[in-house]
C-alpha cells in the first residue's frame, strides 16, 4: 500500500468519522448526565433528512443545518419527556425514536418530494463546501507535513473542523466547569445534586438537549456535507456504531475520538478493499463492515478494561430518604 | 413507576388500551398531516387486512412472525432481559431452516417441519446465548452487545448468501429453492379439510398453529414449571432470586435460549412457509416489532398473541395503503415507533392520571 | 388561632424560635408518615427528636428540608413563615441535613463534593480554591478534619458523614439537621461527632438531631421531642426527663427490656466456624478471621454497630458472599467460599436464614404471599409434580397453615407481599424459614421496622425454636434485644469478635465499649 | 390496465428504475392510458406486490430487475390470463416475457470512450451490488478500456453485496474518491442510485465520470463523460404498448436491437473528439455486425480482463 493511498485512506477516514464523533458525544454527554441514549441514530437520520429538505427549499445549507439541529433535539425532547418526565424505560424510548425517524422521514420525504422518500439532489450553496486551509496547497509539496496538512487536514466541510474542536470542548466544559461537575455528579448520585438544591430535571434536560443539538450536526452533515442530499436509512446504522465508540472511549471525550477515528479507518479501508488479502486468509467486505460491532462486543465483554458506564445510568431519578 | 397503587386488572388492560389509542391518535394526526383523509385509509386497511381472506391470510402471515418475536421479547422481558436482538436471532433461526431444509432428504413436510423448528430453534438461541453469556460472566449491556448482534447476524447472512449459498448462475443474494417436499401446507389447504373456502394467494401456513402453540407452551411454562417460577423470581428481585439459590448465570442462560429460540422460530413461517427459500433480510424488521408487541401484550402470552393479530393487521393494511394511495409503507413504522413509545416509555403518561382516577374513587 | 396560642406562649421580647412547624401532615399512599405535627426548634440548641422505626422523623424533617412536600401545615424559620418548596429554598432558610443514607457522589473528591451545588463560579477552578481554604477554617474550628482531596468511596463511614456536615456548613447552614447520625458510628466516632455538635452550638447553630437512642439524647440535646406512629407525642426538656419515661413515650406503654425465658439448656455444637474471612469487592476486608461456635438449643446474640461485618457474617454462613475459612454443621463440613453451595443447598443442609433486608432478599414485593412462601423452597418435593412442575395448591395450603401459625394479618395467601405491613411481611419470612424446624436459624435485624406488638411475638418464636433444640445465630444492632433474647452476646468490631459476655453478666456500658474496639486491659 | 413494479433502489434512483419510469410515462403521455407503479421497500414484498396487482386485474404487468424472477416463476402460474414481462430476468412460463439486455456491448463501447479520455491511464468502475449482472458490465466496460489503451488499469469496486447497494451514494462517494486516489480520472458508475454520489464526488474532484441506464449526462454539464444507455424506457413501452397480447418468451435487447448505446448530447459534446466518435462508431459496427464479439461475463462467470 503506497504512501499516496495511506494518505488518501486517512483523507476519508476524517471524513467517515466525523459523523461518528458528533453523535458519539452526544451519546457521552447524555449518558454522563444519566440518561441512555440508543435514539442516536434516529436522530442523526432525522437531522439528515430535515437538513437537506430546508437546504434544497432554501438554497441554504446553513438554513438546511438549523432545520437538521431543530429536529433532532425535538426528539430529544420526546426522549426527555418520556425518560425524565415520565420515568419511563429510557433503552425502549430509544428504540421508539430510532423508528420514528426511520418512518416519518421517508413519509414526510414521499408527501413533499414525491422522489421515492429521498430528497432532491442538493447543489451549490445547498451543501457544505469544502474548505482549503491556509497554505494548503502552497504546503503540498513539502514531503511528509505537505500531504498530512494539505490533504488529511484540509480540504473538508467546516463541519469536521467544528467536530474536531468539539472534542477539546466537551472535555473542558465536563471537567473544568461547574456545569459539567454537576452534569457528572447527576449521571453518578442524582440524589447528592438534589439535596445539593440543584435540579436534577433540569440538568438532565439540559444533557438531553445539548445530545439534540450534536445529533443534528451529525445528520447534517451526513446529508449536506458528506452526501448531496437524503435517501432512506442513509445514516446506515451510524448512530449505533457512534454508541460503540463511546463505549469503546469508555465515556471520555479524547478517547471517544480516537475510537471514531478507528471505526472511520475501518469504513474507509472497507470502501477501499472490497476483500483485504491477508496472504494466509481472505477478509471479505462484510468481515470489514461487522468489525466495529465485533469490537465493541469484545470491549463490552471486558477483554480490552471494563467499560464502567456512569453509575445512575439508565435509572429514572425518584426521591427517597 | 409510580409509587401509586393502581388495580392489577386496570395495569394490564386499561394502560396499555389508553397508550394505544394515543398513539393510534397520532398516527391518524401524521395522516392527515400529509394530506390524506385518516378515516379513508383506516377504512382501507381494515379492509385490506379484513375485508378478505385474502387480506387475512396475509394479517394472519404476519402476525405469525409477530407472535414468534413478541414471545421471545416477551420471555426475556420476564427475567428483567431487555432482548433486542430478534432480528438477529431470526436470521440465524432462518439459516438453521435453510440448511435443515436443502441438506437432508425430507419424505415429508410434517418431518420436516419439526427438524426445521429445531434448526430455526438451535441457531436462534446459540445466537442469543452469547450475549447472554457476556452479560451474566462479563456484565456486559445485554441491550448493546444484542444490537451489535444484530448487525454482526446481518453482515454473516450477508456473507454466506453471496459468496457460499447463492446457487452460482443466480443473481439475487439468496438460497437454492427449498425441495417440494418441505413445502408447508398453506392454510387455505388445511381449510380446505373443513370445507371453508380461503384465498391460495396468502402465504398464511401452518406455522400458525405451531405460533398459537407456542403461546400456550410459553404461558404454561412461566406460571405452571418451576422453571417459570424462577425465571419471574430471577426478573422481578436479583437479590431475592439469589437468596433462593437462583443461580443468575443458569437462569439468563435458560432464558436467553428460549427467546433466542422463538425468535429463530419465527423462520418456519417467513422462509420455510413463505419464501420457501433464504432471503436476504428476510425478517423484515420483526424482530423489532416484537419490541411492541411485547410491550403491548404486558409481556403475557396471550397478550402478545392479541398484540400480534394487531401488528399483522397495520401491515396488511399498511401494505395495501402503499399500494392505493399516497401513504407510503413506512407509516407503519411511524405507528409502530408511536406504540413502542407509548406503551413502553410513556406508560406512566396514562398509568398516573388511571391512578388519581382510582385513587379519589377510593376516597369517595 | 393556634398562631395565638403559640404567640401567647412565649414570654414577650423572647427570640423567635430557629424552626416553628404547625399542623404539618403528609401521607404516602396509605401510610400516614405524619399527621398534623406541631414542634418548636429554640435557637442556639440542640434538639433530639426520637421515636421508633417509622415513627417519621425523617420525614419530618425531609419535608422541612423541602426534599418532600407536605400536604398540610406550615413551616417558620427564625418567625418568618416559609415557604420551602425545594433543598434551594431551604438551603437559603439557612438549612442544612445529614441524611440517614449519605448522598455523596462516590467518586467525587471531597471538595468537589462539598462545592457542588455551592460553586462560586461557572469555572471550577476558584470554587475549588476557596473551598479549601474554607474547610481548613472548619476543620481548624470543630475538628472537622478530611482529607480534601481523597476520593469518598476510599473514606470511612465517619468521614463521610463529616463530608455531610462539611457540605452543610460550607452553605452557611445555621440550622443543622443529622438523621440518626450515629446509627453507623462506633461510640467513640459518635463522642467525637457529639463533640462536634457541642462546639457547633457554641456558635449559635441550631442543631435537630434525630435518632432513637435514648443514651444520646441525654448526653448532648437540650430538648427533645417524641414520635410514634406519626404523630407528635410530647417536647420536654432533656433535664427534666429520664430514659424510661422517654421509652414509655416512644412506644406508648412500659417496655419490659427483658423478654422472659427459661435457661438455655446447650446441647452439642451444631454450627462450627473457624477463621472465617470475606473480602468484598472493592477489596475491603469485611471480615478478618471469625471463629465461632453455636450450640443446639442456645441463642448466640451478634452484636455491634452496623458495619462492622455482622452482615457479611450472615450472608457468608447463608452461601449468599464467598469467603475463606472453615466451618461444620453438625459435624458436617458447610462450604462458605461460596462455590459448591448457594442459598438452596444451605436450605437442604438445615440452614434457614431471615435476612436482614427483607424487602430486598426475603421477599419479592409483587409476588403473592404463597408464591414468597415457595421462594427458596422451590426444588422441595412436597412443593413440586414431577420434575419440572410445581405443585401450587400445595404451596396454597402450606401458605394458610403459616398465615394461621403466625397470624399474618390479613391471612389472604393470594395478597401480594407488599401489600403487607412491614411486621406481617417479616412474620411471613419467619414463618417460611422456622416452620422448616432447621438445625441452625440465622436471624438478621429481626424486628428493624416491626411494631412493637410483633416484635414481642417474633421473640416468643425465636425463643421456642431454641427451646425445641435448634441453634440460632442472632444479628441485631438493638443492643436491648440482643440482651433479652441472647444466651450468649459475641460483639464484634471492624470485622473481629471483640469478645464474648453471657448477658447476665454485662450490661450496655460494658458491650458499648467492645462495639467500640475497646477492650478491657485487666481481664484475665 | 398495465402495471409497473419498480426494484429496490426505487422509482427515482436517476437510473435504472427511473428509465423504467420514463418509459411508462411516455406511453401514458402519447396514449393517455394510465398505468399503476409500485416501488419495492424489502425482498419479502415482491411475491405481495405481484399477486394485488395481478388479483387487481392489472395487465400486463412489467417488473424491473433480476430479483423478481425467482418470485414471477412462483406467481406467474397462478394467473394465467395475466402477461408478466420481467427485465433483466429470466423466467421459463407460459405467461412471462424476458427482456434480457446487452449491456457488456454498451459498457464496451463507453470504456473505450474512458480509455481514449483518461490522461493518467487509470479509470475506475463503480459496481452497484456485486452480482454477475453487474459484474458483465464492469467486464465489458475494462474490455472496451483496454481495446482503446491497452496498458491503461481498470480499478473496479463494488458498493456492497446487498440491494442496499443500489442506494447508497455517501459510500458511492468515498469509493470514488479512493478510485481517484488510485489515478482515476474517468470512474463508470454502474450502480443505480449509487451513483448520484459517485458522479456528484467526481464532479467535486474535477474528474470525468460516466453515467448508466439513463442518460445522466444533464446532471453535471461537461463533467460526465456520456452515459451507457440501457433503453428500459423502451422496453417498458412496448410491454405497454403490446397490452394484454403482449407476446411472451425471451427478448435480447443487444447494441443491434437499439437496446443499449452511449449517449450524446449538448452536455457531453465537447468531451467527445471526432477520433473518439469515430473509433466508438467504428467497435459499435464491428458488434452489431457480429465480428467483434464482447466477452459476456455471465456467460462462463468469469473476466478475462478484469478480476473483482
Ligand atoms: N432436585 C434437586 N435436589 C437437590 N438439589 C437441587 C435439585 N434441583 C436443583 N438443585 C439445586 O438447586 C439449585 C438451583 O438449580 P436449578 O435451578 O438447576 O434447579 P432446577 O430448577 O431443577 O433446574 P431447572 O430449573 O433448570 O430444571 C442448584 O444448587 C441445584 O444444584
Ligand atoms: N418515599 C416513601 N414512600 C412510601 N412510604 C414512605 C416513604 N418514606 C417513608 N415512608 C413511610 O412513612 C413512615 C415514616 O417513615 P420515616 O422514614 O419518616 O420513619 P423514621 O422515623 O425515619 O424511621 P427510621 O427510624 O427507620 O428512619 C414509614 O411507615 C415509612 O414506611
Ligand atoms: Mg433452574
Ligand atoms: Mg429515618
């Protein structure tokens, strides 16, 4: 495998894996302040579609990318309502997201476009451009840094940037912030924030929404950036490998990227070998699309350090002395 | 839940009819929102699914998949297992009919239906016995490594229907044709012994009986064997259950073998009875549904059995709206996300007004 | 009016009362926790509020905490009528509590916990700062001292509970409220908390103890009000009162402290267990080398306070933990490494075992009463057709004869088991392990939370089955029923026996200072 | 009436399916007929599908792609008054027409027109789902390729092995951009809706690309190279046109039978030199004349030329 191929295999790699970044943190944040989240999918699939409708009756991706973001955390709001509220069982709220969206999105899709539940093919300012860094091409031809900077790093929608700077976020605002102290204090003994007179509701709200809103930027992506427009299933069971990798990273933020990076690999080294010769045995493609799934099964089962999830995590907070 | 007291009767019956109606509520709210007439399309579907033999003999086809997940939802559900992996284990359970059906000379279908079972039945329940095991020896989430599962079921079947059972020459990912031997007897066949006239066209078969058994075998055994006794016990109280020298390891694995076996099942029907080969994604999301069904039938056989009936009767129905109209076929979907909502996360939306009902009807 | 009435009361110019509540009430479902309570908090003192398991001094106190809100009645802080809808609003009263169950976040540092809720900032970083300063003051001022930066889930008990207190006084609290602060405390960490409090005072704080031990209400409170059922029996002054008329007040008759009961007459030693360990699984040693010895026909008395490994004592003998040692039954080797046995093959060796938390491992709640009554019991013959069916009529009948036997009130085998008071439920859980006549019953808490008319017939119970010859192992933190009912008292501390007394011949003094560590240097 | 039952990659994949479309509604515009289409959601809807519209009355009733005919050689006997017509399939009943296409010569013909337009010497080909069908055009096309540049590199890919793959553009998308990463500089996709993204990715990289089934040339002006016409719509039309005595049996629709072709037009003309008209024209003749013959992959499943 030459260098050109590597290189052009990472270049896809940041590319695959920013969907998985943004809903991965999402998955974190959520299931930091308590709440499981297994509707990631479902609202990454519903911030594709509502993206790309607004972007291509708009003409304006950033439009197209509020309308994603506005739609996904009104799922997570149901999510909210139906966890928080109600206590109910937050694993079959996720599952109900996740078929909602797979159903009204190519329903809403049929009754405006009439295209067979996808949207048109988006053009123009209907999608994320991509951005050239500075110096990038004046870079190219310097030997190793010239390829890394000029054709890893740039040459991207904003959206992997914003992704990227993320991650630095997440972990300041969890780990330096009064917000983030009591978003993990509530994930690990909501009581001790309750008696502490903070509300447990509204933080856990708080958590749910702020998911919304990375879910969205997901979706968008997938649709206005990554691919020019929506068809049904796009996110292709995305939302669940980003619950893997934020398994896989254990609830931290650095390590959710480097898991997405590795699950990104793995898709862009798919894409790219449809069978991966290994001399004594011959990988098929499948092998390559289970893999992250066989990994996250492997680290689940302890085999690579237990994955301790936060310990309130999944309960429906109730009072009691 | 909610602290409050509430009849049993009214848990099981009142709660779940009121989720379903509000969600029925809503999804006649998205019909009309996508400008077609909510009264005109339930009309057709009851219609499509009841108006015909025809239509129930394919309302009946699916609801035999239906009881088949939603049992094995529902069994685990019994030990506190939130098994969502049907969809996996029915694919597996599928490739135990296949090979059983086009590697053994069978003389006879009813021969071969008890191999098949046992085939749907061993894969399916191999497939979740892994989970199953991680879960109880490495405590890891049932619910995530079942949904890895799934995909991983997917990504095999995939494998071996391209590259190792597509009989070579044929384009479509899918098995040989099974011998006409295993052919299922159709119900209009069994019907016909009684003389009462009903449709060929539906793939309805006689694994709708073994389904009806099914359900019977099932409630006898959680409320009758002590077994059952352990597996209620096991789910309602880890710490009680171990106290009583319930071994938690013996009972997750005993559970999640009969799901996982039921949900394999579900493969006599779809591609023994139906398909009369092995499809790609032939389960069709099912194992999903089960997830509804489940929780619509309160996790009781003969609940699940009425839920089941009901979900056969959206796809029918759900079919011959995208058929005849506008509506495409994926508002069943959005029904079935509104029933899982309702009925599953949002019960306490209907259980806490039941409750203050009952309560001041107590006090006066 | 009764505003009147207590206006009239109070001598003209006189502070107003720290904390004034009139007609609070407040029902769970059935449960009447508490009904129209009237009290009054002085300022600069410390009140006890006792009363028994359930009397609802936590509630009480929790809706004056606004953790609960009360149905009726209001609350006055300082005079002011206030509104305390939630801990916000009584943080701002100037409230603080110490829960009965802590809640800290486990593996949170110290001072992320105390500054939780009470940043300074939206940064973390000065919050933190100034917190350390500040808890080196406190520390300085009331010897409340921890380490800032360790980690709770590697403190001790009494660490913790500092922590509470720590988080209290950092949001400025001049009311304190500590709910049976010392139910987990050994005497001497209880001095030490008392000492704590005492200071505490000095500086104006008031103080609301809850407990239902009458030593430490004479010791440290200046008043103390009395609970039982609910209600609001009387608040008198600590000097004017004495432990029995306190008791008399608690339970609403004279208590008999000794149940009465012919001598022991020991037979052979049924349960024999040598250097029995446990380590849990944080790694802590629980329990670090028991031998003991239980005779048939006698009553061995555990006591200690809670903590110190009687639990695990129990859940080891019943095959529930695993630990390391050796022990017989009759001669008899019993597996306690947990390996080749479990709760069922202790129950076929003749080991019956009443948990301590019932709710939790005796029973299950939503079960019906007959099905609890197969529960642990399931694999019996007389309980079971054939190999994999169960014989549920025979569970029925076996379920009426208990209820009689032990009147279950109300005797409805069908009723699920939650649906049962506390002392009805416990007496179910009796009935099911002694009406086996075993040759070793161990018993836990067995009257926590059990009115005291069970409590006397759950004694009588205990006492016949020792009188029919049967060894039983008692664990109980009421120091009271392990003398009446023990023939012999072991008590142990930080997972050892400190030493063992036969009741006749010790008294609460004597064993407080065993439960506390301390033994007696001049013994022979 | 007639009927129209579309495959998975579904009615608007810009493709196959939609050439299907196009044909049904031209001859609902030039007869003012009107005609029921049904798109396909999964595997197990087909034999549904089939027997409603067959009960319903509706005749004849044409269905797109391979997929169907294991399910019409099911169907067809129950409703022998009903004409069935099947592309891309081949199923032996009384009552079904096959239309089989050619589409090894068409694919023939665009890979020359990719190796005389590629500068680097490596083109790539996008496969929808990898099955023999597709297989044949990816044998082809390399064929036609290397018959225009002999040391030119095919890099061939496949976009899955489901009919997922039908309809998958993101992935279609980063295949292209490996392929371009390996020096392609005109990528095929024969891939149905796939390869919206395929031809979206190569217009974003600057690449020529070439379009399948229908003439895709429109969807970026001067950056598809042609489009290897699979007339569908023309098929449909017949079936339609012919009605309930549509005459059954097997049809090959092949280069001479004006089945498949290259498309040009005012969007891709200035793409195409005269040289390479001329050499294209020239193999187009030489196929239908018989005496260059195009290596058919289905015919012995396997490529002298190109390896998947
Ligand atoms: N008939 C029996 N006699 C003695 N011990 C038994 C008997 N049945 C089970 N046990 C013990 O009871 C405990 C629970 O075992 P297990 O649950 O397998 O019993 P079981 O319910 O009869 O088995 P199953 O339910 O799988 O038929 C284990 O310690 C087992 O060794
Ligand atoms: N959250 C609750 N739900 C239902 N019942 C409750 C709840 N909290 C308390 N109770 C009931 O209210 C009564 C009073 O409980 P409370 O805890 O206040 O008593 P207590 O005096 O604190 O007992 P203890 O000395 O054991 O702490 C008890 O019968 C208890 O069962
Ligand atoms: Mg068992
Ligand atoms: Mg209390």
């Amino acid at each position: 495998m030459d260098l050109i191929a590597i290189v052009q295999i990472l270049d896809s790699t940041l590319r695959l894996a920013t969907p998985l970044l943004f809903a991965a943190l999402a998955g974190l944040i959520s299931e930091r302040a308590g709440v499981f989240d297994i509707g990631l999918e479902g609202k990454m699939l519903a911030a594709a579609f509502f993206s790309a409708a607004f972007a291509f009756t708009t003409g304006n991706v950033w439009l197209g990318l509020c309308a994603g973001i506005i739609a996904s955390m009104f799922l997570s709001l149901i999510h909210g309502v139906a966890s928080i509220t109600f206590r109910g069982n937050q694993l079959i709220s996720g599952v109900a997201i996740n078929f909602l969206a797979a159903g009204l999105t190519v329903v809403i899709a049929q009754n405006w476009f009439r295209q067979g539940g996808r949207t048109p093919t988006l053009t123009g300012d209907a999608r994320f451009p991509r951005l050239n860094l500075p110096f990038a091409d004046a870079l190219r031809d310097v030997p190793v840094l010239g390829p890394v900077y000029s054709v890893i790093l740039s040459g991207h929608s904003i959206l992997v940037y914003v992704g990227l700077l993320c991650v630095p976020l997440t972990w300041y605002v969890l780990f330096r912030t009064r917000f983030g102290l009591r978003l993990r204090a509530v994930g690990e003994n909501p009581a001790a924030v309750d008696t502490a007179g903070i509300s447990v509701i509204g933080l856990r709200y708080g958590a749910v929404m702020i998911a919304g809103v990375l879910c969205g930027l997901a979706g968008a992506y997938l649709a206005t950036g990554l691919a020019a427009g929506f068809v049904k299933d796009m996110t292709a069971g995305r939302g669940f490998i980003a619950l893997a990798a934020m398994i896989f990273a254990k609830w931290r933020p650095w390590h959710a990227l480097g898991a997405v990076l590795l699950f990104g690999l793995l898709e862009a080294i798919a894409n790219r070998y449809q069978n991966i010769d290994l001399g004594f045995i011959v990988l098929p493609a499948q092998f390559m699309q289970a893999l992250p799934y066989v990994l996250t099964v492997v680290i689940l089962a302890g085999f690579v350090g237990r994955a301790i999830p936060p310990r309130a995590g999944g309960e429906p907070y109730v009072k009691e002395r | 839940m909610s602290n409050r007291r509430i009849p049993n009767w009214a848990d099981v019956v009142l709660v779940p009819l009121f989720s379903v109606v509000l969600a029925f509520i809503i999804s006649a709210i998205v019909i009309w929102a996508i400008g077609e007439d909510p009264w005109e399309a339930t009309k057709m579907m009851v219609q499509g699914a009841f108006g015909s033999s025809y239509g129930w003999g394919y309302t009946l086809y699916y609801a035999t998949n239906f009881i088949f997940t939603g049992l094995a939802v529902a069994v685990a559900f019994q030990a506190r297992l939130f098994n969502i992996g049907g969809e996996g284990q029915a694919t597996l359970g599928g490739l135990g009919v296949a090979l059983v059906c086009l590697h053994l000379p069978w003389p006879h279908w009813s021969l071969a239906l008890v191999a098949a079972s046992f085939g749907a039945a061993l894969f399916g329940a191999a497939w979740a016995a892994i989970p199953g095991y991680l879960q109880v020896r490495r405590g890891s989430h049932i619910v995530i490594t079942t949904i890895m599962f799934n995909f991983i079921a997917a990504a095999l079947l995939n494998w071996l229907l391209v590259s190792v059972m597509r009989p070579s020459g044929s384009m479509d990912p899918a098995s040989a044709r099974f011998p006409p031997e295993v052919r299922l007897p159709r119900l209009h066949e069994i019907l016909d012994v009684f003389g009462i006239p009903f449709s060929r066209a539906t793939p309805a078969n006689i694994s709708l009986l073994v389904a009806i058994l099914a359900c019977v075998l099932v409630w006898y055994m959680l409320w009758r064997t002590r077994l059952g006794y352990q597996i209620r016990a096991f789910g309602q109280s880890e710490p009680a259950a171990q106290y009583a020298g319930i071994s938690p390891f013996r009972i997750t694995m005993y559970v999640m073998l009969i799901s996982g076996a039921l949900a394999g099942m579900m493969a006599i029907n779809n591609v023994m009875g139906e398909a009369n080969r092995l499809l790609l994604n032939a389960v069709e999301g099912a194992g999903f549904i089960g997830i509804a069904v489940a929780l619509m039938g309160r996790n009781h056989p003969f609940g699940v059995f009425l839920a089941a009936v009901l979900f056969g009767f959206l796809y029918q129905g759900g079919a011959e709206l995208a058929l005849w109209t506008n509506i495409p076929r994926e508002l069943i979907v959005v029904i079935q996300a509104l029933v899982i909502l309702f009925t599953g996360a949002l019960d306490n939306l209907v259980r806490i007004p039941i409750a203050a009902l009952f309560a001041r009807r107590r006090r006066s | 009016m009764s505003d009147a009435a207590h206006t009239l009361e109070r001598p003209a110019g006189a502070v107003p009362p720290a904390i004034e509540l009139r007609g609070i009430s407040k029902a769970f479902g059935p449960v009447q926790a508490n009904k129209d309570i009237h009290i009054r908090v002085e300022k600069g003192t410390i009140h006890g509020i006792i009363g028994e398991n359930g009397a609802g001094k936590s509630t009480l106190m929790s809706i004056l905490y606004g953790f609960y809100k009360a149905d009726s009645g209001e609350i006055l802080i300082n005079g002011q009528p206030t509104e305390i809808p939630d801990s916000q609003a009584a943080i701002r009263a100037g409230i603080g509590m110490v829960f009965q169950h802590f809640k800290l976040v486990q593996n949170f540092t110290v001072l992320e916990n105390v500054i939780l809720g009470a940043e300074a900032g939206w940064l973390l970083k000065p919050s933190v700062s100034r917190a350390r300063g500040l808890l080196k003051q406190l520390a300085t001022d009331f010897g409340l001292n921890v380490d800032p930066d360790a980690l709770i889930e590697k403190l001790s008990v009494g660490h913790q509970q500092r922590v509470e207190i720590l988080k209290a006084l950092y949001r400025e609290a001049d009311i304190l409220i500590l709910d049976e602060p010392t139910g987990v405390l050994t005497p001497a960490e209880a001095d030490h908390l008392f000492r704590i409090l005492r200071g505490l005072k000095e500086q104006g704080k008031t103080i609301v103890l809850i407990t239902h031990k009458l030593r430490e209400i004479m010791e440290v409170t200046d008043n103390v009000s009395v609970m039982r059922r609910g209600e609001m029996v009387d608040t008198v002054r600590t000097s004017e009162t004495s432990p029995p008329h306190l008791a008399e007040l608690m339970v609403g008759r004279k208590v008999l402290l000794r149940v009465e009961k012919h001598p022991a007459k020991p037979g052979p030693v049924v349960l024999d267990v040598k250097g029995l360990r446990v380590v849990d699984d944080m790694g802590v040693e629980r329990l670090r080398g028991i031998d003991l010895q239980v005779r048939a026909g006698e009553i061995l008395g555990i006591a200690g306070v809670a903590g110190n490994g009687q639990s695990e004592l129990l859940e080891a003998l019943a095959g529930l933990t695993p630990g390391e040692g050796a022990a017989t039954l009759s001669g008899q080797p019993l597996d306690v490494t947990g390996k080749s046995s479990d709760g069922y093959t202790r129950r076929m060796s003749g080991v019956s075992h009443v948990p301590e938390d019932r709710q939790r491992r005796g029973l299950i709640m939503n079960f019906h009463a007959w099905e609890n009554v197969a529960l642990g019991y399931h694999h019996d013959p007389a309980y079971n057709r054939g190999a994999f069916w169960m014989d549920n009529p025979a569970i029925l009948r076996m379920t009426e004869d208990y209820m009689k036997a032990f009147d279950v009130r109300p005797p409805n085998p069908a009723l699920t088991a939650e649906s049962f008071s506390g002392g009805n439920q416990q007496k179910l859980v009796l009935a099911r392990e002694i009406e086996r006549g075993p040759e070793l019953l161990l018993v836990g808490q067995p009257t926590r939370g059990v009115d005291i008319g069970a409590i006397e017939f759950i004694h009588q119970r205990l006492i016949e089955l020792r009188d029919a010859g049967k060894a039983v192992l008692l664990v109980s933190v009421e120091l009271d029923e392990i003398l009446s009912l023990s023939d012999r008292i072991a008590v142990m501390f930080d997972g050892r026996i400190m030493g063992e007394r036969l009741p006749e011949q010790t008294d609460e003094a004597e064993l407080g200072l065993l439960m506390a560590g301390v033994t007696e240097k001049g013994a022979a | 009436d007639p009927a129209l039952v579309y495959d998975l990659g579904g009615k608007f994949d810009k493709s196959f399916n939609e050439a299907a479309f196009m044909g049904a509604e031209r001859w609902a515009a030039e007869t003012g007929g009107s005609y029921r289409d049904i798109e396909m959601q999964s595997e197990a809807q087909r034999e549904q599908a089939l027997r409603r519209l067959a009960e319903a009355g509706q005749n004849p009733i044409v269905t797109t792609g391979f997929a169907f005919s294991s399910v019409l050689n099911e169907v067809a006997p129950d409703y022998p008054d009903t004409k069935f017509a099947i592309i891309d399939g081949f199923v032996e009943q009384p009552n079904v027409l096959s239309i089989l296409f050619a589409e090894h010569e068409g694919s023939y013909l665009v890979g020359m027109l990719a190796g005389m337009a590629s500068e680097s010497g490596t083109v790539g080909f996008v496969g929808g789902m990898d099955i023999p069908l597709i297989r044949r055009f990816g044998c082809g096309y390399a064929q036609g390729v290397l018959a225009a540049n002999s040391d030119a590199t095919v890099v061939a890919n496949m976009t899955g092995t489901t009919p997922t793959a039908w309809n998958d553009p993101v992935r279609g998308g980063e295949i292209t951009q490996a392929q371009i990463s390996q020096g392609a500089d005109v990528v095929y996709a024969a891939a149905g809706g796939t390869g919206v993204g395929v031809l979206q990715t190569a217009a974003d990289a600057g690449i020529l690309s070439i379009g399948v089934d229908s003439n895709q040339n429109y969807m970026h002006p001067g950056q598809v190279l042609t489009s290897m016409l699979k007339r569908v719509d023309n098929a449909v039309f017949d079936a339609f046109e012919a009605g309930a005595d549509l005459e059954t049996g097997v049809m090959v629709m092949d280069l001479a039978a004006g089945g498949v072709d290259w498309a040009l037009d005012e969007y891709n003309e200035d793409l195409i030199t005269d040289e390479m008209r001329e050499a294209v024209d020239a193999a187009a003749e030489a196929i239908r004349s018989g005496e260059l013959v195009v290596h058919n992959y289905t015919d012995d499943d396997s490529c002298p030329v190109l390896s998947f």
